[in-house]
C-alpha cells in the first residue's frame, strides 16, 4: 500500500475547487440501472470507491463511455443478470459500500437482485435492516445465503405502501426510492433522509420520469410509473471535502479560497466551523477562509462548554466530526465531541493524542478536546489512516504539525479524496506519495 511523507509547518494559500460529491455520486450512478436510454453524468470524482461502481456498472453489461475527464455516459440496455451470482461480481461488489444501492434499481427494473455483504469503513455497526424491510414492505421477498454471503430480493410485482422507516438511512432511503418509481401506486415515506445527495437523486429521477414530491423534506410520495428515460445531470460539490479544505485553512493558519463551493446546499457546516472561532467569508458561490493566528471556540450562552454532535440532515454531517476533533486540537477552549452514529469512529484520537494533543477518549462514542491554542505545535509521527474521514483528518493534522508525519494505509484517503496530495501542493503542501511494494 503507498504512503503520505507529508512535511508539516507550511503555510497554504491559493485557490481550491472542490470536486464532485461522492456521496451523491454512488447514488446516482445506481441510478442509471432504471432505464435503458442513455444518462450522461458529469462531475464526477476521479476516486477508488466511484471508480470501482463505474468498473462493475461495466462488468454488468451497462455501457460505459468516459466523454472528458468528470463526465460519463451510461446506457443499460444489455444488463447481464447472471454476472451477478459470479465470483468477480461478488469480490467487487463486497468491497464497495456503496454498492448495496445497486439492488434497488435493479428490483424495480428487472424484478431481482444480488449482493453480497458490502463492504467499506470500520467505523462500527452499519445495519441494512432498513433497505430490505423497505423492499419487504413494497412486496419483494428477501434471503440470506449464509453459506455465500449473499443478499437476494426478488418482487414480480412491486405494490406501493406506506413505509416509516426506523431510522433516517440515506442510502436506505435512496434505495427504496428506486425501487418505488416503478413499482404500481403511491408509496409514501416517511422519516426518510432529506440529505442534499438525496435530493440531488430525487430529482434526476423526476429529470427521467418519475414522479417524486416532498423532495427536501422527510415525508416522500411517490406516485410510480411504468417507464423511466435518459437524462443529464450534475453533481454538486463534495460538502465534506469543503468542510475538510475550511478545517485545513484554520490548521495552517492558511489564506484559502474554495471555489464553486455550492454554498446554499452547505446546511449547518458553515456555522459549526463558525462555533470553533473560523471566520468564513462568503463571495457568490465562493469561501473565503481568511488566515487566522488563533481562533476561540465559543460557548453556550449559559456557559457551559460547546458540544458538537451529529443528527440528519439538516444536523451536521457525521463524515466531518473527525475534521471538527482536528481543528479543536489548535483552537483556544474546550469542546465535547459527540459522535452518536458510528461507535468506532472516534478511535483515530490515539495518534492525535501521540501527536501531543490534549484529548479524553470519554468512550466510543464521545470525545473532550482541550484546545492547545497553538501554545504547543502537533509533532509528525507515523500513522496509519483507518477510514477516509479520519485518514484526511490526520493529514490535515500532519500539515499542521512540526517536522515530518508519514501516513500509511492511504488507499483509504483515496476511496473519497480525488488527487489530493497534487491538489494541495498546488497551495503550498509539502506532501510526498510513496510507492511501497507489495
């Protein structure tokens, strides 16, 4: 696996553009598995995890045409059912997260569907009760091959239903909808994520014909349809490689502008970085992160000390809590980080804490931050990244840090971060892949 030499201590400033959403992007290429006309996607990230689903998209027989750089067509009009009980279908698809949203669409359009155990980040327990109890509900039958792994739902004839979903899933909820387009009558949903990526997938399916209303909210109707047909759509930026690049500028004590930041579909992100002493700047659709020798995380107006917790949407996205833990290391103040999702994911606090910051691992699920307020600098250490949102997270400490980090197990930074060490050297980063042999 390569590694990041990563020499800290530089001061960044330049400008920055953000790519295209991973989240969205697993989602909306699913998607196109719903018609047989042709869907011309663009702005999407050049990385492992999308790379991967476009790679099994192909293997499963959807035509697959790279026009530029961010920009593919997709025409499944010849999809090979049986590529999916293969054993090339089944190591690719158990290593993507992301691929559990195939069988939505392929319910609702072929009647069957196929997957194993997905796999993705070791950040604790991430249940799919939730997408097939959503399929159950349409009138789909669901097993389990303990023997394989494998995942099967099979529905000759989707009904529409009334489905309260047990928890805000986004990818849950973006996998009943897809099998709820076509499927005969009105389903309707509720407690169902509202995530802008699910909005984004809403309505490129209204784009194709279906009929979707209450898209922003948590109660979804959805009227189905017999067909759906091709389309052109856009992803937005990756909100959480931008709340990444506001967290780096305030780390380096760096002069940033993000650009083409999409900043009305930022929810609360801006104002949780605001909360921690961050100055943002906003000009059109751009971010303006001005260098700041210290900032001050504020407190509840009681007093008390600032908590940082994760909720639904429109709450803060878990997938920056580990950029929030980073940033609070160098602010003047104290925080409580909350993370109530993922019981593993705060895990990461040891290297951080052999780095020389000051935090109390409460339990898995909460963190105490003592902000050093730059009276004491990180030192680089060697590390290993143990998921994409703390992978970055520890870069963006080493970058901080005095002397030289390496970071090992980087694949996982690549699976959602596009160029990054190309990207951030662009603005003054000092950060060297190394090639290690196998």
């Amino acid at each position: 696996m390569d590694a990041f030499e990563v020499i800290g201590g530089n001061t960044l400033s330049g400008e920055i553009i953000p790519q295209g959403a991973k989240n969205e992007a697993l989602q909306i290429l699913c998607a196109v598995m719903l018609t047989d006309e042709k869907v011309t996607i663009s702005n999407i990230p050049d990385i492992r995890d999308v790379n991967l689903l476009i790679s099994l998209l192909g293997d499963i027989g959807v035509q697959v045409e790279k026009i530029n750089a961010d920009t593919y067509s997709f025409q499944a009009d010849n999809v090979d059912l049986d590529h999916l009980l293969t054993d090339d279908y089944r190591k690719k698809a158990s290593g993507l997260r992301g691929s559990i949203m195939l069988v939505g669409p392929l319910l609702s359009r072929f009647k069957k569907a196929f997957i194993p155990r997905p796999g993705g980040d070791k950040i604790g327990r991430r249940r799919l009760d939730t997408h097939f109890i959503g399929f159950q509900k349409l009138g789909a039958e669901f097993n389990y091959d303990s023997k394989t792994g494998i995942y099967g739902v099979n529905g000759e004839k989707l009904q529409g239903t009334y489905i309260l979903m047990d928890e805000a899933s986004v990818t849950g909820t973006a996998n009943i909808v897809m099998a709820a387009v076509m499927a005969n009558g009105k389903t309707t949903i509720y407690n169902a994520a509202c995530e802008p990526y699910l909005q984004q997938l809403c309505r490129m399916l209204n784009s194709m014909g279906a009929d979707i209303q209450g898209v922003g909210s948590n109660l979804l109707i959805i009227n189905g349809v017999e067909k759906l047909h091709g389309c052109e759509h856009r992803m937005l930026p990756d909100m959480i490689e931008i709340g990444s690049f506001i967290g780096l500028a305030a780390m380096t004590k760096s002069e940033i502008t993000i650009k083409n930041a999409a900043v009305k579909h930022l929810g609360i992100i801006p104002t949780i970085f605001n909360r921690l002493g961050i100055k943002l700047e906003f000009r059109d659709d751009d971010i303006f992160i001005p260098a700041q020798d210290s900032y001050e995380i504020q407190s509840f107006i009681d007093g008390s000390i600032m908590t940082v917790s994760d909720a639904p949407w429109p709450g803060f996205t878990p997938d920056l809590l580990s950029i929030v833990l980073v940033v609070a290391t160098q602010a003047k103040g104290s925080v409580l980080i909350h993370q109530k999702m993922f019981e593993s994911r705060l895990f990461f606090v040891d290297k951080l804490i052999d780095m020389g910051a000051q935090i109390i691992l409460c339990d898995p699920h909460r963190a105490a931050v003592i902000g050093l307020n730059r009276n004491f600098s990180l030192r680089g250490i060697s590390m290993s990244s143990p998921d994409i949102r703390a992978g970055v997270a520890l870069l963006i400490a080493a970058l901080s840090a005095e002397g030289k980090s390496t970071i090992f197990n980087i694949h996982q930074i690549d699976r959602g971060y596009q160029n990054i060490e190309t990207r951030l050297n662009n603005i003054g980063a000092n950060i060297t892949r190394l090639k290690q042999q196998m």
